[in-house]
C-alpha cells in the first residue's frame, strides 16, 4: 500500500504544482528547435531534469539533462537547458536527429519529498527526414521598387525556430532564419531565390522568382540589361557614322573623277 502511494506521490506532487508543455513539435532533421516549457512550485527546487520517454524520470533514470550533472551524457551537448529552477523548464535540442523522436517529459525536486513532480504529458517530438521545402510571399510575384516583401522558407513542420540558408541565384545571402525580408525593394533584388537548411544547405527548395519593376509601372533594367543597351546604342552609332565617312568619300571621289573627264 504504502509503495502505491508513494508511487502517486512521484506523479502528482504536491497540490498547486502544474508543468505546462507547449503543443507536439515537428522538426526538420539536423535543425534546432525549442521546447517552451514552464513550472509552478510550491517548494524550494534543488534539481530539474528532462529526460525522454519515460514516465517518472527519477532516481538514476537516463536523462538529456539533468542539473545535477550525474546521468548527463557528456558527449551529447545536443541538448541545452535554458530554464531555471523557478519558473522556467524550456530545453532547446539542436542537430536534430531521428533518435530525438519522442516525448520528452520534466521533472522537478524539491528540498522535501512532497515538492517533487514530473509533467506527465510530456511534449512529443516528431522529426521528419528531408521534408521537402518552399517559398510562399507577403506578396506578389511581381512588386515595385520602394514596396516591402517578406519570404517564407516553409514545410510540412513549423518552421518558427528552423536556421535556413538564403540563396539569390547561386550567391547565399547573410539571413538565416525563415523570414527574408527585403526592404525597401530595389532592381538588385529581381531572380530566383531558394532556400535550404543551413546544416545542409545542399538540399534547397524549389526556386522563388521575384520581379521588381520600376516604381513608374515599367519593368526595371538591371545592370548587365543596361550595358547591353548602351553598347548596342554605341555599336549603331558607330555603324551610322563609319557609314556616313565612306558615303561622303565615295561622293567626294566621284566628284573629283567627273572633274578629271571634263
């Protein structure tokens, strides 16, 4: 008897203590994600612990982390805590993998046996491998200059937390989040852009074009459209003016030939 109740004391805690876990999470294989989590104690916490796929995460249970740093794993830095011990349990998991599929469950302990209690429900952790990505907009595909746009790397995951590399063309561009912004819209901005996660980058979306036109309605000319322009103008100009040269010589021969005959 007394073993069962010690064994719902391991589950519920002491009254008034609550853990509260954000809903199931979807990530991208070898992305970061974060797991908001907060506690409500009722006692002084002397040790936080998260650990996967068991119920009661106590005693010597493995552990992804514990504050004690007697099951941590040491050569798993995967893992990081970034609570505390009053309020705030959220972990955060980078380098994704597909062992990290599973519910992750918190636990607190207190100076008296009463305060300790692990969040049942835990937060299940779900990663896909490759999930294939693209790019929605703000707006249209074709905007003018000075107007703002936003592009968003997404998938079949939530992607709030995903590090993504931003590629115009083949040249990557310095954001890493999901959110490119691009503000205030110039000629330089029109191509194609892609995304890929920027642990591997190699795998990108299927590419986004974006097309700036002149602020006036026009379709705007980048740099290498310009030069092409000026030098085909250039090459007419001089072609009128080689010709001009040779027509005005060939009169001038003329001329002097008829003057000769008279």
């Amino acid at each position: 008897m007394r073993t069962a109740w010690a064994f719902l004391l391991l589950l519920a805690g002491a009254v008034g203590q609550t853990v509260k876990y954000q809903p199931p999470v979807c990530a991208v294989k070898q992305s970061t994600v974060t797991l908001p989590c907060t506690f409500t104690p009722v006692r002084k916490i002397i040790r936080v612990v998260w650990c996967q796929n068991h119920l009661i995460c106590h005693g010597a249970t493995p552990s992804v982390y514990d504050s004690d740093s007697k099951t941590n794993n040491p050569f798993d830095t995967r893992y990081k805590y970034l609570g505390d011990k009053t309020g705030n349990c959220t972990l955060q998991i980078s380098n994704l993998q597909k062992r990290d599929e599973a519910t992750f469950r918190f636990r607190m302990e207190a100076d008296d046996a009463e305060g300790h209690q692990t969040g049942q429900r835990g937060v299940n952790v779900t990663v896909v491998d490759g999930s294939p990505m693209r790019i929605t907009s703000s707006s249209e595909r074709e905007v003018r200059e000075g107007q703002n746009v936003t592009l968003l790397c997404t998938s079949i995951c939530t992607f709030h937390q995903l590090q993504v590399t931003w590629f115009r063309g083949d040249h990557p561009l310095p954001e890493s989040g999901p959110a490119l912004m691009l503000s205030p819209l110039t000629a330089e901005d029109s191509g194609n852009y892609t995304c890929g996660l920027k642990a591997n980058p190699g795998i990108r979306s299927v590419a986004y074009m974006l097309q700036v036109e002149a602020a006036d309605g026009g379709t705007t000319l980048d740099y290498l459209t310009i030069v092409r322009l000026l030098l085909v103008t250039a090459l007419t100009v001089l072609i009128v003016i080689v010709a001009s040269i040779v027509i005005k010589r060939t009169c001038v021969c003329r001329k002097a030939e008829q003057q000769i005959d008279e």
